[in-house]
C-alpha cells in the first residue's frame, strides 16, 4: 500500500516508473538532477528489479524520474520560458 499523498502533489514517480521499467528503461527516483538511491551506478547496465522500483515507488513517490543510460544515449533539456 503507497503511503497516502496530499492533493497538491503528484506522484511522478509512483505513478510512471512501474511503466518505464517494463518498456526497458531503468527508471531512478531523482530529486533535482540527483539519484535519491546510492548505488545508482550499477543499474546503468543492468536494469533495476521490479521489487526494487516498487520499494523507491513507496520510498519516493513524488520525486522525478531518471533514468540510468548504460547503452542509451539521452539530451536533458531545461525550458526555462
């Protein structure tokens, strides 16, 4: 059961990273540009188990999600407009 979340917060990475691991990414919870979970690295080549993102999904349910590249090459773009 997820811990309950006021109405003012979305749940980014409760309610995606299931999701995204399932269509091979390996989904991180992030706050800012960081990991929230140490040991980050190992999950660049190897994605995260399912139990694991269940657990992050319970631990940081409204943080943003990231994801650890390994092979896929990705471009961050931050619109500050």
């Amino acid at each position: 059961m997820r811990p309950p979340i006021g109405p003012e917060q979305e749940r980014y990475f409760a309610d995606n990273a299931e999701i995204l691991l399932r269509q091979g990414y390996s989904p991180l919870p992030v706050r800012g540009k960081r990991p929230a979970i140490t040991g980050w690295q190992r999950h660049c080549l190897n994605p995260p188990a399912e139990l694991s993102v269940e657990k992050w999904a319970l631990q940081f349910p409204t943080h943003n999600i990231g994801a650890a590249c390994g092979h896929l090459v990705a471009l961050d773009i931050d619109d500050e407009s």
